[in-house]
C-alpha cells in the first residue's frame, strides 16, 4: 500500500495482545516491522501493571520497544 500521495494521514492498526512474550512472538511470526501500515501492540499486562498510557509498542528489528502516549494518562 502507498501512502505517499494521499492527502490525508494513514490509519493505524493496533493489535491487542495478553502479554510482553506473545507480543514479541507475534512480531516475529508476522514480520510486523516489514508492513507499510503502521501497527501498534496494545499489551494487556502493562495495562494492569503501567497504565493505559504505558501499554503501547511497536515494532522494531530488534524487538518492540515501548512507545508512551501520555495524552492518554
């Protein structure tokens, strides 16, 4: 999918996911950080444990790595 020449912003796809280890299962399984759409982990642990603000990651070649919202807290 190109996005280059829309006039307005993509959209991004979050996955909700139980847990840190699933997360990074997933990521490598579905190669997430090869899409062209944005895609976002949501992980329902770091909800519990950190807050909704802290509970967003994305994925990276070396792992997911944590990605704050703060306007969220």
């Amino acid at each position: 999918m190109n996005f280059e020449n829309t006039k307005s912003l993509p959209g991004i796809f979050i996955l909700s996911i139980s847990n840190l280890a699933l997360a990074e299962h997933v990521r490598k399984e579905l190669m997430l950080d090869l899409r062209k759409i944005p895609i976002m982990l949501v992980i329902d642990e770091c909800i519990h444990n950190e807050g909704f603000a802290k509970s967003f990651y994305i994925s990276t070649q070396n792992g997911i790595q944590q990605a704050p919202l703060p306007f969220l807290r």
